[in-house]
C-alpha cells in the first residue's frame, strides 16, 4: 500500500492521527493518549506503521479499534474534504486572508481581521464548553455563499451563534436592527434568524439564534429580540449551565449529521 498520508485532529479533547488512503478513506488511527493504533485492515499494518513512524514516540499496543460509537462511524464514513469538524473558528476568513491579505499600508483596519477576532474569540469560549458535553462545529458553509460563525450542540439543545466584533463600542439593539456606535443600524438579528431557520430545516431540529458581541463598552436592548439571544463574550459561557433538552447520545448523533458537508446542500 502506497501514498498513505497522516492528518491531525484534536476535537473533544482527544488528540488523534488519522491514517488515510490517497482517496481519503481512513486505514487506521492512532491515540496519542493512549498509545494505541487501530488498524481497520491486518494487512495494513507495516505500511500504517511506516506513515506513523515520524510521529510516534515510545512504545504503542497495535490492534483492531473497539466497538465504535456512533459518532466514530459517522467520522469513519467522512471524505476529510466533507468533514467540517476540523474547521478553525473563522476558517473562510483565514483562507480569505490567506489568498488575499491585501496592500501592506491601509488608512483603515481590514474590517475582515476584526471579523476574525471575533470569530476566534467566541469559538475559543464555545470550544471550552466541550467538558460540559457540548459539540461546537465552526465556518459551517451554507448555500449561496452563505455561513453559520459557530453551530453549539449540546444539553440546553441547538444554537446558531454569530460573532460581532464591538470592542469599546456601544451596542444598541431594537430588533431586528443592531447598531454599534454611530455607525448606522444594520438588521443583523433577521439575517440570524434566517440563518437558524435553515439550520433547522437541515438537521430537522428546532435551532435558536445567538448574537455574541465581544468586549462592548456598553450594551442596550430594548424590547427582547423575538426568539433570539444577544450576549456578550463575557456571558457565554453561560451557556453551558442550560441543560434537560438533550441527551449525550443524540448530542453526538445531531453532531455526526452536521459535522458532515452535505448536510448543509439542503440547508
């Protein structure tokens, strides 16, 4: 067997190296945690010992995988190029940054830089909360060109959660329009909504919008947006103390489905 290669991955606070075909099908794995590679294939085993011995340090047990979950299946089944659950928060900005950072010199900040300080700010919070039994998929494309900042799975159920840079700005929302400093008013809230709405359609689950603005000097929120949430980065982690909606077993399977890009054709 030839031209295997070896990916990394570390979600759910597992560390894992993934051996793969050349058409993208996985081989074997191997735990760094606890020093095991399992083979799906005897046959395999020189070759997948040859790619893993860059990264291999100290003794290793060699064998067939346990018994796999649900949501090891459902990654066993996944092209990489169809798995979106190795996306980095804000992954399209940094692939949009990286194919065009722009000129050197600029009167003004690249609003995309601050849009991606946001993004990786709240995704770090969100990606916190996978001790507490939460699922955080990030950059989810949708059709159109769209995409959700960071879908959350978890006990207190289903969140589209979209960054907003507000650094030492004042924040007034009167749904469905946001408005930071003098800047003029934009409907940020019924573009979230839509955007959970067709997350519900695809993963036939009931999503709710979250709007989490980082570091404002000042929020302001007069009547209670209609079935959204505004929070600040200081009060997300808030999230994790919601729970009784669902259960670890269909938070892993709501995962599996999301986690994988053709879910989201139909969005």
């Amino acid at each position: 067997m030839n031209g295997l290669r070896v990916i990394p991955t570390r979600r759910h606070g597992q560390e894992r190296l993934y051996v793969c075909r050349t058409d993208g099908s996985d081989v074997a794995w191997y735990d760094r945690e606890t020093g095991r590679v399992n083979l799906l294939s005897e046959e395999s085993r020189a070759d997948v010992l040859a790619a893993l011995h860059p990264f291999v340090t100290g003794p290793v047990t060699v064998g067939p995988p346990p018994v796999p979950t649900a949501a090891e299946l459902a990654r066993l089944s996944l092209h990489p190029d169809d798995d979106l659950a190795p996306n980095r928060p804000g992954e399209a900005l940094l692939v949009d940054l990286d194919r065009d950072p722009g000129p050197p010199h600029r009167l003004r900040p690249d609003p995309r830089r601050r849009a991606l300080t946001a993004e990786q700010t709240i995704g770090a919070l969100l990606d916190g909360l996978e001790g507490a039994g939460w699922r955080t998929l990030h950059s989810v494309p949708l059709p159109g060109g769209d995409r959700i900042h960071h879908l959350v799975i978890g006990p207190g159920g289903l969140y589209c959660v979209r960054s907003l840079y507000a650094r030492r700005q004042r924040v007034t929302v009167s749904d469905p329009l946001v408005a930071l400093g003098r800047h003029e008013p934009r409907p940020l809230l019924r573009r979230l909504r839509a955007d959970a709405d067709r997350a519900s359609y695809a993963l036939t689950a009931e999503v709710h919008p979250v709007l989490a603005l980082v570091e404002p000097a000042d929020l302001r929120v007069g009547a209670p947006p209609r079935e959204a949430r505004v929070l600040t980065d200081a009060d997300l982690p808030g999230l994790a103390r919601t729970g009784g909606v669902l259960k670890p077993a269909d938070i892993e399977a709501l995962h599996a489905t999301a986690r994988d890009r053709g879910t989201w054709a139909r969005a």
